[in-house]
C-alpha cells in the first residue's frame, strides 16, 4: 500500500495544525514566563492599538518590561490606566513595569498595556505581529502578537468597570 505513510503524515500535520490553533502560545525569557501576547483588529484608519499578555516572574528578583517593539508600528510605549480628577486616564510608565518577584502582571483592556502608537497598516483578526520584549535583567525576547477580534476580551474576563488599575 503506498498512500499509507502519507495518510500517517497528513494526520500528524492536522494533529500539529490543530493543536498550534486551539492552545495559546507563550515564551519564556530567564524567570519570566509570557503568556499569550495579543492585540485587536482595528478598524480602517486607526492609528493606534493595545498589547495584552500576562508575564509571570518564577524567580528571586523583581524584573521590569523597560521597552517594546512591535514591527509596523511607529512607536510603543508601556501605559497605565490610573484616575485623574475622576476620569481615567493612560498614561505611559517611564520606568516601565515591575514584575514584581514570584508574581504576574496581567496587560489587558483598561489596565496596563502596550501602546502601539503609528500603525503602518490595519491590524487583520488571524494574522499576528512580531515584536520584542525588553526586560532589565532577563533581556529580550521576540514574540509574536496574535491579532484577535474587534472587541475581544481577555479569556474569561468581562470586566468592563473603569477601576484604577490597582
Ligand atoms: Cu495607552
């Protein structure tokens, strides 16, 4: 019988096809562990648009996300939601983000995040973007930013409350 090892072959690469798609993918630089690195489709002309992912620190020192870059982006910064005079407000960390030692820091909608600031072109669901994560200690690492849906939320996460983001 010829076609049986290609049969076998076929099956694996939709077992492999499968799985890439229906897991979320993550990255591991030194103690740092990233979870999910994810963006939103924006509409025709947006300039803008926001990094998520949840980084979780294993070790004994607190690190801190000091820089991003996303390609096709003009600029990224790392921003805080934090009240204002009543209003909530982003603003960007210019000493970055602590990831404390032993716990995570989630980015996500109305909290901390990336942001992508000169978008070259329209962010497409399905499609994802590379960039670079750049920690103090544990150094860079590249990633890439799965573009979910306009709207989309973190998993399980429907929390559209305006608190401070701490
Ligand atoms: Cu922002």
């Amino acid at each position: 019988m010829q076609f049986l090892p290609n049969t076998r072959i076929f099956v694996l690469f939709l077992c492999f096809l499968s799985s890439s798609l229906a897991f979320a993918h993550g990255y591991k630089v030194g103690d740092l562990d990233i979870h999910h690195p994810w963006t939103r489709a924006t509409p025709a002309g947006a300039d803008v648009a926001g990094g998520y992912m949840e980084i979780s620190n294993s070790g004994t020192s607190d690190d801190r996300l000091v820089a991003v870059e996303v390609s096709g982006v003009h600029m990224s910064a790392i921003h805080e939601m934090a009240m204002v005079d009543g209003i909530m407000k982003m603003r960007p960390l210019p000493s970055g983000l602590e990831i404390k030692a032993g716990q995570s820091v989630v980015l996500k909608p109305g909290a901390f995040h990336v942001m992508m600031m000169g978008l070259s072109k329209p962010l497409v669901a399905g499609e994802t973007i590379s960039g670079t994560l750049q920690f103090e200690k544990a150094g860079s690492i590249a990633v890439e930013f799965k573009v979910e849906a306009m709207g989309a939320e973190p998993n399980g996460q429907h929390n559209h409350s305006a608190a401070p983001a701490n």
